[in-house]
C-alpha cells in the first residue's frame, strides 16, 4: 500500500499486497527455509568477495546505462548450458524454460578493438570501495546462504557485485550493500538464499536503512513486475505523488509488514531498475 497524507487517494487501502511465497508465473514453489543440496560445496567467503566484472557490465559500469554491442563481439550457444543450475531452474512451462534457456545459452568472444576501448573506460572510472569491513558480511553469506546458482550472466555473485559497483558509482547517495544483498531475501523466481530464521543475523549486520530497503526488494519487485504498481505512480499528479507518506508490503521470505518512508522509497524503482535490466546483448 503506498500511504498518502490526508486528504490524497492515489491507491485505496485496500490494495495491500500479502506476499508471503507469493509465486512468480509458472514458478515452482521453494521453502524459504530450505537448505541447500549437501552435494554442493559451499564457496568460501573470499570467493564470493572476489569481483570479476565481465565486459559488457564493465562497459555499464563506466557509462552509467546499458549499451548496444552489436557488431563488436561473436555469440555462440555454450553446450555446457543447463538451465536448472540457474536462478530460472524453478519455471515449469516448458515455454518459458525454452525461452529463458534461448536468452541465457550464450557465450560471447569480444573483438579486440572495442574490448580495448571497454577496459580503457572502465580503468578511467573510480569504483568506490566501502571503508567499513565487510569480512564478517562476507562470511555470513558464504556459511549461513546458498548464493551458488548460476543468474542470468555469469554466476549470482557476478550479478550482485555489478549492482553492488554499480550503486557505487552512480547511487552514492546509497549504500551498496543494498543492490549487492537485494535478493538475498528472495529472487524473482522464488528461489531464496537464506531461511526466515537467519534474519536476525542479518539484521545485526545492516544498519536500519539497509535492512528495510533489503527486505522490502523484493516486495517491491513483484509488485512492479505483476501488479499495476508503476503505471498508477506514473499515473499520479504531482501532488499526489508530494503527498505520499511511503510505502507499505509485506516481506516475501517471512510476511512481516514492511514500511519505507517517502524518502526511503524515493529512488526505489531506480535503483531496482538497475538490477532488472535486460542484460546488454551481444549480436553475432
């Protein structure tokens, strides 16, 4: 529900959404407590540490948008592929498995003179690096999560240290930490890296603003993706939009309510925006 002072109407309270393991389409559901499979190792926390930014996000990363890299580089499919290793292992129709294996079932070998001028932009640009220790951070999500599966391109540490430079750098308003944890409460095809029980330890770990925008993620992903959510913010008038006092939902991983203030919610969409777009394509 997004809260207006009084006397504004822009959404009735009627339209809080219960998101409690609240399925994506044709997804199976996945206990948010369930452990990992015993047979796969889990990665120490220097690993998940490491940062290995491909080119294409290396590109976004120094140009602050997603690009165009058709032309500049060879696509073939990877016969090594398996969808039920990644994130979209959950989806059940056969289509949309078809369709997600078509968009993900690509490797790409980058010519050398754009991937030249990649690296120089990427090398000009100062990702600013967090002054706290995030050691102990680090060691919570490679010993008490299962961050393993692979995303959409590379592996899901891959994915959430491109968000993580990206907020960095562009969102320095903002802590990074919450575009590098924002599925750790639940990804968008209901696969969940932790358990509700370990939500203390996380939270002692965040500070208060860090942890309500965490927790609200990915809430708010489903509510942009399947519900009219965007279109009536886009909808609304300027004074309606002044007179929002915030936004309320409820967590995925457990269904605790969950409140952002007006300021909190601000950039929001934007900074999840970043996290959603379509990967920049190669063309072959």
């Amino acid at each position: 529900t997004l809260a207006p002072a009084a006397g504004a109407a822009l959404l009735p309270a009627t339209s809080r959404a219960t998101m409690c393991q609240s399925e994506a389409p044709d997804a199976a559901p996945v206990k948010p407590d369930a452990a990992p499979p015993a047979s796969k190792p889990k990665p120490q926390a220097e690993e998940l540490a490491a940062i290995r930014h491909s080119p294409q996000r290396k590109r976004a990363i120094a140009l602050g948008r997603p690009s165009d890299a058709a032309g500049e580089c060879d696509v073939v499919a990877d016969p090594r592929f398996d969808i039920d290793k990644t994130i979209f292992g959950t989806l059940t129709s056969p289509v949309k498995r078809w369709v997600q294996s078509a968009k993900l079932n690509h490797v790409e070998t980058w010519h050398a003179e754009p991937l030249a001028s990649i690296e120089s932009a990427f090398a000009a640009v100062s990702v600013p690096r967090s002054v706290s220790d995030d050691a102990p951070l680090f060691r919570f999500m490679a010993e008490e999560c299962d961050f393993s599966l692979e995303h959409a391109d590379g592996s899901f540490m891959d994915h959430l240290h491109f968000c993580a430079d990206y907020s960095a750098l562009h969102f320095s308003d903002h802590s990074p930490r919450v575009l590098l944890l924002h599925s750790i409460l639940g990804v968008g095809t209901n696969c969940f890296p932790m358990g509700a029980e370990k939500l203390p330890a996380l939270r002692s770990l965040l500070d208060e603003e860090e942890f309500a925008q965490i927790s609200a993620f990915p809430s708010v992903l489903r509510l942009m993706v399947g519900t009219d959510f965007l279109s009536r913010l886009e909808a609304a008038s300027e004074e309606e939009l002044g007179a929002l006092r915030g936004l309320s939902c409820r967590r995925v991983l457990d269904n605790a309510e969950v409140h952002l203030s007006s300021e909190i919610t601000r950039d929001c969409p934007r900074l999840l925006l970043t996290c959603v777009w379509t990967t920049p394509r190669c063309t072959s």
